[in-house]
C-alpha cells in the first residue's frame, strides 16, 4: 500500500502514546434550569483545551464507545494562521513548535506541519471509534490527497467508505484567478467496514409528491419506473422479448440496447398482480409500478447538493440569527443540516457523537435538533482549544436549548443539557501521582489500564476495591499523605470473593508464597501505574 512521507513524521508515529494523561475538571452544567455549579449527571459534555490532550483524557470512558466522529480541521489553505504547538520532545521538530502556520511561500513546511499536527490526533480518534463506528472529515482540495493517504494508513484503506462531495457554495465567484472553488470533500472511514452499517435516508415530500394512485389501487399511492435495464439482448438474451399490450393487442419489443428488467415468466406474474402501467390512455410502452409503502428509504449519494445539506450562506445566516450581526465572525460555519445528514444516516437514537474541532458549536446543535425532532437520546462531546469555548461554542448551545430570536423569527429551544469542562491537571508528574488530581480520578485511571472498562459505583463496605472484571478483584490502596501496605491486616479487609486479586499499594510485606497462596498480584504505587 502507498504510503506518504513527511518532515517530521517519524518522531509523531508514536506521539499520542507519549502525551501526558490529563483529567477533565468540571465546570459547571447548564439545562432549562441554566447554568448552575452542580453536577446535572449529563453525558454532552463541551470541553475547553488542546484537543491532543482532551482526547487522550477521555479514552478511560470512552475507548472503543464512539459512533460517529465529525471533525472539521483547519483546511490548511495558507489564511488561517492557525498554530502546531504539539510537544514533541525532539530536538529536530523544536524548530517548529509555537510557529504560526502561514502560507506557503512565507513557510515552506505547513503541509508537514499540517500532518504532524493531524497524525496523532487521527490515531486517538481511531481508538474512541466503536467497531462499527464511523469518522466523517471535511477537507478542501489543499491537503484532502495527503489525507486520504494517512486516513489510509491509520484506519486502514480497506475502511475507507467513499468521499462525499459537498456543494458549499451555490453562486459562481466570478473574480476567482482560476475556477470558482464549489465544493468541499467529506472523507468517511469505518473502524471496521464490516461491521459499519450505514442507515437509509428517509423518504421525504419531494420524493413522496411523485407517488399518485390514479386506477384507485388499493395498494396505496404508486409511481411508474422503467421496465427496461442496462442490459443489452446479446448480454442477456431472456430479457429480450415481445410483450403484449392488453388493451390494443400490440406486440411491443424492448431496444436491443436496453432489454426488460424481468424474464417472462416474472412477466406475466407482473400482468396478473397489476405490477405494469401502460400510461395514461392505456396504448403505451410497458412500466412498473412502485408503490410508497414498499419504499423503505433512500441510499445517500456521494454529491451533497446545498438543498439537501445546506451551504456556507446558509450556516452564516443561522449563526447570525443565534448571535446577532456583530458576532464575533467565523467565516465557514457548518451548517446544522450538513451534521443533520450525517447524524441521519450515521447514527441511531442512542449514540455518541465527537466532534474534536468544534468551532462554533455546529455539531452540538445538530444533536440536539435531532434529538428533538424524533426524541432520541443522541450524546455529543464538543472539544474546542480556543478562547471562545465558552463564550461562542458553549454559549451557542445555551441558546439552542433555551431557544433564540425574536418575533417572527424565533426558534424555539429544544430542550437539552451539558457540562461545561477545562483540560486538568496531569496525572502523573516526573512519574509520580499529581497530588493535585482528586483520589477518583485516578481510581478511573487505574482502573481502565487494568481492564479497558469504566470505573463502576465505589463500595461502601470496601472503599479500597475498585471493581472486579473477568474474575479479577481490583484494589487501589492509596492514600495522598500517607505511605500504604499490602499486609496482613488488608488481606483480613477485603470482602470480595473473586478467582485472583490485583493490588496497588506503597509497599508490600507479604512473602512471595503468601502472593502465591491467595493468588495476588502486587503492584507498587507509582512504580506499576501503566503509561496510557
């Protein structure tokens, strides 16, 4: 398979395992009720910081649970000054770190930077995704080539699904140097294609107005389509055939180039059911008739026109409506219907939604329209590195929920709730346990490197035990300002009858033949802590 090389690209392969775990601390949460300091239990969670880092924080929770990834990266068209401020310990990519990343005659290396900055962050979105998860990424044509190939590479090219063609623009520009730019690409991989199931779009009015029932059929409302295919009659010489029309009593050939859809015999069981329309008087050519309710929906197509997803007019227009003319300016907003699609034909009632470049807070606002439009309990997660976190992208969302505008134009709010996050703390410093992070926290730390599961509910009557998995008791005996012992006496408090017993603790004084006995595995705190 074709790979792709780059400046830089060797030191960022295994970047993501090198990025410190950090914790998410919350801020407050926000429903109808408003913004509040307690915890509301929602599972939408938008998430202030360096979106390497906010990635890599929510894998203990979140590995392996994701549905569909929405990420829209910086386009890398030379305009955006958009900063790689990743660090990678290395003395040969120092050089780039905190630079501005500007165009291209001005900085010979943004596309390197470009993938260096996007290479980990693909590689920790892989591993959020589902197994039957798929990831949606809008690209223009300046780096879309380069990452189809690290898609490829990552993802695998046996996952890739198709790239999406999406009409971001309606009107010509007629000052363009070369072509008015229409469209954007849209890449789409599946964690595993196998198990990617991709749902139909659902049957709309413009489609539904086609169906008619003008014989009073009591099968319901019916269209008529071709009976002839694609097929020629040296191709397939049993579909080519005379019928006969019932009311003139004509013999009727198919074109040789074109030959009819159905053998004979499946003919005349069609004539029988009353499956073929001659036309309006009855003397015409042969066609099928295709009732509504066997219509169980749409297969999406691969071009996106702006009347079926929206385009960037139609998203600066929504924004403007949200926050007012004098809004701080984003130039390219998605549109909530570009996401609506997505969701439509990516997810169900159920599932979770990341979205890692969150900008403006589209991808949050199409949950909660869907939510609302068919009373599902979609979840998203919004990670957005810039200042305005709060006051546009979290801000944004507010006002879905409660609602927006006035008079004539208002919207109405469509319910819902978040929490509001910061990056926290690391969790280990110089390989010890940060004291500043809460006991919880890296009981859930602990516990997900042990099993690849969520932390459950804590024991009342076992506080050290952190759950049990596969047969396997956990114990995290910690304590922030005190030294901790694997003895007698905590052999004497556990509970928990289990096949074998894994326990953190400062030290151990038990003898190998007493680990033996009562089959445990010590782990010595910091020492053992696994590196996620």
């Amino acid at each position: 398979m074709p790979t792709l090389n780059w400046i830089g690209k060797d030191k960022v392969l295994n970047h993501h395992l090198e990025v410190p775990f950090h914790v998410l601390e919350r801020q407050y949460s926000f429903d109808e009720a408003g913004k509040h300091e307690e915890d509301n239990g929602s599972e939408n969670m938008i998430i202030h910081g360096d979106n390497l880092l906010a990635l890599k924080s929510l894998l203990p929770k979140y590995e392996g649970k994701i549905k569909c990834i929405y990420i829209d990266p910086p386009y890398n068209t030379g305009n955006e000054n958009w900063v790689y401020n990743d660090n990678v310990n290395d003395p040969h990519i120092q050089r780039w770190l905190h630079q501005v990343v500007g165009k291209e005659g001005e900085d010979l290396s943004r596309h390197d930077k470009w993938l260096c900055m996007m290479y980990p962050r693909l590689k920790l979105l892989q591993r959020l995704l589902a197994d039957d998860g798929v990831i949606f990424i809008s690209i223009d044509d300046n780096e879309q080539a380069n990452l189809k190939l690290i898609c490829d590479e990552i993802f695998g090219a046996g996952n890739f699904v198709t790239n999406l063609i999406w009409e971001k623009k309606f009107s010509r520009a007629n000052d363009a140097k070369y072509f008015s730019e229409q469209h954007d690409h849209i890449l789409i991989y599946a964690k595993q294609k196998n198990l990617f199931f991709l749902n139909k779009l659902p049957v709309e009015e413009e489609q539904t107005s086609r169906y008619k029932n003008p014989d009073n059929d009591p099968r319901g409302a019916w269209q008529s389509i071709a009976y002839n295919c694609n097929k020629n009659a040296d191709e397939r010489p049993n579909l080519y055939y005379p019928v006969i029309n019932p009311n003139t009593g004509k013999e009727i050939w198919p074109d040789r180039t074109r030959v009819w859809s159905y053998t004979k015999d499946r003919h005349e069981e069609n004539v029988a059911n009353n499956l073929v329309y001659w036309g309006a008087d009855g003397r015409g050519k042969p066609r099928f008739k295709k009732f509504l309710d066997t219509q169980s929906g749409l297969v999406p197509m691969t071009i996106w026109k702006t009347d079926f997803a929206g385009d960037n007019q139609f998203s600066r227009k929504e924004y403007r409506a949200i926050f007012g003319t004098d809004a701080f300016d984003f130039s390219t907003p998605k549109p909530t219907k570009l996401i609506q699609r997505i969701l439509q034909i990516a997810t169900n009632k159920d599932s979770i939604i990341l979205d890692s470049f969150a900008g403006s807070g589209t991808t949050a606002h199409a949950v909660l329209n869907m939510n609302k439009a068919d009373g599902g309990n979609r979840k998203f997660i919004c990670i957005e590195m810039m200042d305005y976190a709060d006051t546009i992208t979290a801000e944004r969302v507010k006002r879905v929920i409660n609602g927006y505008g006035e008079g004539k134009k208002a919207v109405d709010g469509t319910g819902g709730n978040f929490s509001y996050y910061e990056l926290g703390e690391p969790l280990l410093v110089d390989d010890k346990i940060n004291n500043a992070v809460s006991t919880e926290k890296i009981r859930e730390y602990i516990y997900y490197m042990e099993t690849k599961q969520a932390l459950p509910e804590a024991s009342a009557d076992e506080p050290m035990l952190l759950g049990v998995y596969h047969g396997a008791a956990y114990y995290f005996n910690y304590e922030k300002d005190a030294s901790t012992t694997l003895n007698a006496a905590f052999l004497k408090s556990i509970k928990t009858q289990a096949e074998a017993y894994v326990i953190y603790a400062d030290t151990c004084v038990l003898s190998e033949n007493k680990l033996q006995q009562f089959h445990i595995t010590f782990k010595k705190i910091p020492r053992d802590i696994a590196r996620l």
